[in-house]
C-alpha cells in the first residue's frame, strides 16, 4: 500500500470502528501542501523504514483478519494506520529525493495534498464506541424495560399523588428509554453523531434525576418519624441534594454534548467527570445522613425508653410498609452509587479504555444497576409506603416531642404507639 488512500479502501472490509485510535496520527504524520525543500536522510534509510513499515503493516492486518478478541482490534488496527503514516510519508521523502523538474514537484505537491484530505476522512469519520457496535437485542430489551417502568411510574405517582416523585423519575426513566434507543440506533450506524450524543448524554444523566426523587424521600422520613432522629431540619435535605443534583445535571449535560465532536472530545470528557465525581461526592455525603437518620430510627424502634415517633404521621407507620420501603431505598441508592463508580472509572481512564469498549462492563455495571434501582423503587413505591391519602408535608419540627404528650391509641391495633408491629 503505497498510497493513503488504500487504506481507507482496506477499511470498508473490516468491521467499522478499528481506526477509533487514528486520531493519533496527527501526532505522528504532518501532511501539508508545502514541501520541504530538503531533506537529511539517506535514501537508504528511507528505504529501510519503508521497508519495516510494510513489514509492521502487514502483520497487523493479517492478525485482524483472524482476531476473535474485539478488546483488542482497535490497537491492531491503530498499529497499521500508523504504519500506513510512516509508508506515506516516506515514499514521499522518497519521491522527492529523485525530483528533476518543476512538473514533478507540482505534481508532488497535488499528491501530498490529496493524501493530506484522505487523512482527514480517515481522522474525522472515527467510529465511536471503541468501534463496537453496541448488541441491538440486548439494547432493544431495555428500551422496553425502562419504556414499561416508566409507565408505571406514572400511573403510580398519579394515583398516589407523589407529584415530585413522578416528575424525576418519570422523566429519568424517560431519558434511559431514549438513551437505548440511541444505542439501538448506533448498532446499525456506528459512526452516527446523533445516536451517539442521544445514549451518551442520556443514560449519563438520567440517574440524577432518579436521585433528585430520593433525596425528598429523606425529608419525608425525617417528619413521619420525628427531627430528632435526623441530623438536618427535614426541608434542608432536598434543598441541599437537589441543587448538588442541578449543579451535575448541568455539568454532565454540557459534558455529553461536547464528547461526541471531535474537537472537544477531551473537554467533554473532563466535564462529564467533573459532573459524575461531584454526584458521588454528594452520593457520600446523603448516605452518611439517611443511615444516620436510618439507624437513629431502628435504635428508637427497640428501646422503650426514647421520645415516641410523630403522632402526626401515625397512620403512615401503621401501614406496615415503611420499614420494607425504607431498606428498597438503601438499596436502590447503593446501587445507583455503583454505577457512579463504574462510570467514575471508565472516563478517567479514557474513551479507548477496557471498560468504555467492553460493552459488558456496561450492561453489568451500568444497565443492570439502574434497572434493579428502577425495580426496588416501583415495587415499593413511595405511595405504598405512605398510602394515597397521607398528606405528608415536609416541613421543619421542633428537635424533640414532649414526653406527656397525650397518648394517641392507634387506629390499627396491631400496631403500637411508635408504629411497631406486635409480635
């Protein structure tokens, strides 16, 4: 292959995605219209590199034609377009160095610039997802596991009445369906900008948005239970958590749309890693306060000797639900923190890293985190813990209930004064 342009030839018939990593050969070969008018080298080194680089070049085509290891093939292929830089460039030097007359240096020149515009289809058509194009079947499936939670949700927080609760995570898991779709639409066109800003700003983001829905929940645990048990006032928890939450919304989202272009690739990337690493932070910070809030709770629920819960709330805690729910909550934070680590992990390691063109890394970590998260909060949903007529309001209580405070008999004798079952 003496020429550039057989090699973007070459690669209509191996799987799209291999020259992901042929960007770097803008580091490596500076094809411009001038000439230099001189060159150092003897014709005999030219002649060896050349030669090597035929070498280099052959050896890597011939092992991605056999390859089953697809981690692999973008560094195979990276190994040949980079040969192919060297094969140019010096069979140019090489032309050059036997140049006689002016017709031969015009015609010199007209070749170094067509090789210059091969290059720039060869840099700026780069596939994305390393070059794996991501399963269309395993993708379509959950576009229709996040399309039907995400009616759920609806229907459950219309009929509850859990209004802040259906608006994050009925639009969160309407971002997931629209991620999907985008990776089910980039199965079939890997080198399609649209698809790919579509799954990568969506499923990036849409976890926020989950979140913001749960970090109300804290508050309203906080008043059925009682401010004592809690280390903030009930309303501070969503004002909180939640500007955390807009600040990475907005972080991310500006992160997602420059990752997909060429030019801004790295920017995006940082951006998308500052945005996840001040969720996680935050993540940190409001499971240290629920399990405080969570095990303050338990310890009052086993001692006889404590402040009673908010009688306010009584009827909630009589339903019997809330402690079921209380433990789906943890879980489904702690997943959804895992998912924050694993994409904490795959973009400071890089776009060409293991975990970002593995896509199993991607369903385990990401895809079956949030669709377990989606789980737990669906069949214990807010409004099944609470009922459709709690009128539960987050608002700030005084630190502590009065000790004679007037006994309010349950309405559910199976149930005592602090909300606990007899046995």
């Amino acid at each position: 292959m003496s020429e550039l342009g057989d090699l973007v030839e070459y690669t209509s018939n191996v799987p799209s995605g291999y020259i992901t990593k042929a960007l770097d050969l803008t580091r490596t070969l500076a094809l411009t219209t001038t000439v230099t008018p001189q060159f150092t080298l003897p014709l005999a080194t030219i002649s060896s590199i050349i030669t090597v680089a035929q070498s280099n070049q052959d050896s890597a085509f011939s092992a991605l034609k056999t390859i089953s290891n697809t981690a692999n093939v973008t560094s195979l292929f990276n190994a040949a377009v980079n040969a192919q830089a060297t094969l140019n460039y010096y069979s140019l030097l090489q032309e050059q160095a036997t140049q006689t007359s002016l017709a031969t240096e015009t015609s010199f020149i007209s070749k170094v610039a067509q090789a210059s515009a091969v290059m720039n289809k060869v840099v700026y058509e780069t596939p994305f997802y390393g070059g794996n194009p991501p399963n269309i079947s395993s993708n379509g499936a959950l576009v229709a596991i996040f399309l039907i939670f995400c009616i759920l949700h609806l229907i459950l927080g219309i009929f509850y009445r859990q209004t802040w609760f259906l608006v994050c995570w009925v639009i969160g898991l309407f971002l997931e369906v629209i991620g999907y779709i985008g990776r089910v639409l980039s199965s079939r066109d890997i080198m399609g900008l649209g698809p790919y800003i579509m799954q990568s700003t969506c499923i990036t983001i849409a976890p926020t948005l989950m979140m913001a829905g749960i970090y109300y929940i804290v508050g309203q645990v906080t008043v059925i239970y009682g401010q004592q048990y809690s280390l903030l006032k009930a309303t501070r928890y969503s004002k909180i958590f939640i500007f955390c939450d807009v600040v990475s919304f907005l972080t991310q989202s500006a992160g997602g749309g420059l990752a997909a272009t060429a030019s801004n690739g790295e920017m995006g990337r940082h951006l998308l890693l500052a945005g996840l690493a001040f969720q996680t932070v935050s993540m940190v910070f409001f499971q240290f306060l629920w399990f405080y809030l969570i095990i303050n709770i338990v310890k009052a629920w086993r001692s006889d000797r404590v402040p009673p819960f908010n009688p306010e709330y009584l009827h909630i805690r009589e339903r019997g639900v809330l402690p079921y729910f209380i433990v789906s909550v943890s879980i489904a934070v702690m997943l959804i923190f895992v998912r924050s680590i694993y994409r904490l992990a795959e973009l400071a390691e890089g776009w060409d890293s293991k975990l970002t063109i593995d896509e199993r890394y991607f369903m385990v970590l990401e895809a079956l985190m949030i669709v377990l998260a989606t789980f737990c909060m669906t069949v214990l949903h807010p409004g099944l813990a609470y009922g459709r007529n709690a009128n539960l309001v987050v608002k700030n209580q005084t630190a502590t209930i009065q000790e004679d405070a007037p006994y309010i008999y349950p309405t559910n004798k199976d149930y005592d004064y602090y909300g606990r079952k007899f046995l």
